[in-house]
C-alpha cells in the first residue's frame, strides 16, 4: 500500500478526547451527524418503543438521543468528552427535550448496573474505541434480556478498507479502525448477541466538508488530496470518486446492525 501522509501526533489515552473537545460545535451543526433520514433509518433499525430504557455509547452532540427521546421513556445519553455533552445540552434545551440525562464515561466501562436497558445504540464511534471487544461486551451486559443493540458505523468493503484507513487516521488521529460488515457479525456472535440484521449503506460524500468538520488544517488536508491520486485501480473503482464545482466526492459505507441479547443464554 502506497505510503500516505501519517496521523496528527497524539498519546492513546486522550486522542478522543483531544480530537472531540476541539470540534464539538462543528458536529453539533453537521449535515451528517443530523441528517433526519439517516437518523429515522437508525432509530427504526432499534425498534423503540414507549416504555423503553435507551442507553446512547457515545452520543456526541446528542443527535441520536434526542431523535429518541420523543419516542421512548428515558434516554441516558454518555459520551467520554464533557465538551460534546455540553452541545448536547444545548440542542436539548432548544428543543425542549427533558427526558434525556448526560453522562460522562467510556464504552467500555459503562457506569451503569447489569440489565438496565431495553435499547443500547451506538451510532458512528466504534471506530474510535480503542477497545472494542470490552466496549460490545459492556453493551451486552447493560442490556436486558431481549434488549436490542443498535449500531451504525463506517464500513467500507474489504478492497478499500485499507487504503482508506490511511485517510481516516490523516483526518482524525482519533480513528482507530473500521471493521467490515462480516468482522461485525462475527465479533458480536462470538460475545453472544444474535445478529438479526446487517447490511452495509452506501452513500455519496462530501469529502472537503468531511474534512471541515474535523478542522483538519490545509498543509494536512492537501497532503490527503495528493494520496487520493496515489489510489490503486481496484480502490478507484469502489470509490467512483469525482470532483464537480470544486469539491471531492466519493462513495462511504456504513454498517447497519441490529443485535439482540437472547432471553435466554445459549447453552
């Protein structure tokens, strides 16, 4: 794989937290993360329902829990940066939202008791857990039996995979990894979910406004520009990428899974 331009320095305790608390307003104001069709496709995934304790891993600036919020009893909304909890706040006042409580702590070792709820989600952060094993186990063991896990992440098919996790970590040194739909499957069976869906979304994305949310800084963002012409044939044709007006578009995938808890163990 052709060498690209390397991750923003960092230590590998805080790299979210550094990264997060520097964009936080940016991703309370991004088309992306708002995106009311993405979301209602997320939260229809979840099957919630109106007695329903939901627990949001990592909810940033809150768009999941507040799309929730309306639907369900209670949304806990958690998340490892107070920063983006603040925004959080805010969009939940504005909105008049007062069933959501904000939590800091960390996926994987969530604050709460065993089989506190109905709905665990997670939508576009597993990528960053450093742990992701302990952060899926801890979901398990919050939820009740039944419980649905909910989750939706970058995914790209395993040709491109690689090659763009170059432009991942270029972009935000919080990136750790993305894993590919059948990766999904098999980590969440091995820790004892049922799988009950699993499909990878295709979308077409803005890559100059990708960059803008991370505040990726021009040196850095002409660097990963330069590496999309270093792209093999087999990556280029997954990618379809395109300049129109100035811009860079290109294909991005996410995982969208819905898990559940058995009733009962398996044996």
């Amino acid at each position: 794989m052709t060498a690209g331009p390397g991750p923003a320095e960092g230590d590998d305790l805080t790299d979210s937290q550094r990264q997060f608390s520097q964009v936080a307003e940016a991703y309370r104001q991004s088309p992306t993360h708002a995106d009311p069709v993405s979301l209602a496709r997320f939260l229809a995934l979840a099957e919630l329902r109106p007695n329903h304790r939901v627990l949001d891993v990592a909810t940033g600036a809150g768009h999941v829990a507040l799309a929730a919020a309306p639907q369900v009893l209670e949304v806990v909304a958690l998340d490892i940066t107070p920063e983006m909890l603040d925004q959080a706040k805010q969009l939940a006042a504005a909105r008049e939202i007062r069933n959501v409580t904000f939590v800091v702590g960390n996926a994987e070792q969530l604050p709460f008791p065993a089989a506190s709820f109905d709905r665990v989600l997670v939508r576009s952060a597993p990528h960053h857990f450093k742990q992701l094993i302990p952060a899926l186990a801890e979901a398990y063991r919050v939820l009740r039996p039944g419980g649905v896990f909910a989750v939706s992440d970058c995914s790209p098919p395993p040709v491109v995979r690689d090659w763009l996790e170059v432009v991942e970590v270029g972009r935000d040194p919080s990136h750790v990894r993305s894993r590919a739909l059948e990766e999904w499957r098999a980590l969440l069976q091995s820790l004892g979910f049922t799988v009950e869906h699993a499909e990878r979304i295709e979308q077409e994305k803005d890559i100059l406004q990708w960059f803008d949310v991370a505040k990726v800084q021009e040196k850095r963002k002409r660097k990963l520009l330069d590496y999309y012409e270093t792209a093999p044939q087999a990556v280029r044709g997954q990618l379809l990428a395109q300049w129109r007006e100035g811009r860079l578009y290109h294909r991005y995938w996410h995982a969208l899974i819905r898990a559940r808890r058995p009733i009962q163990p398996a044996a």
